[in-house]
C-alpha cells in the first residue's frame, strides 16, 4: 500500500536543487575571485590561489552544468512520453 509521490512536489524538490547548486557554485566561484583579488591587492604572491582557481572554478561549473543537462533532458523526455501517452489513449 504505497503512496505515489506528487508529481508537483517532486518537481518543485528538483528545481529547488538545481538552483542551489548553481547558488553553490556562484558562491564558491566568486569567493576565490575575491581571494584572488584580494591577494593582489596585498600584494602577495597569489600562487596558491591561482592554482586553485584555475582547477576549482571550471570543476564547479562542468558539474553543474552537466546536473542542469540531465535535469532539463529527463524532463524534456518525461513531458513528451506523456504527451505521446495521451495521444495514444485518445
């Protein structure tokens, strides 16, 4: 006797996920800015920094991006299986 999920809820969960990832990943990015920025505005040598934010910055954003992709296809493929799914019943 199991409950189905609403669909509207699930929905809402995954955008809601989504966006936090992004938020993530824009706050991550722009704090080793700042880092970076700051380093050279006390004029230390940024090494480190850089380093980690030429390996971090696209890391963060590949993986988003790519969560995002998967997102938007498995939604793109359900809402035209149940498109197909009510051409069929008709």
């Amino acid at each position: 006797m199991s409950r189905e999920p609403d669909p509207r809820l699930l929905y809402v969960l995954q955008v809601t996920s989504v966006v936090a990832i992004w938020i993530f990943v824009i706050g991550i990015s722009s704090w080793i800015i700042h880092l970076l920025r700051l380093s050279h505005q006390l004029h230390d040598v940024p090494s480190a920094s850089i380093g980690i934010s030429i390996v971090a910055i696209p890391v963060f954003l590949t993986g988003a991006s790519v969560l995002t992709y998967v997102f938007v296809g498995l939604r793109r493929g359900r809402l035209d299986r149940d498109a197909d799914d009510n051409g069929k019943e008709s």
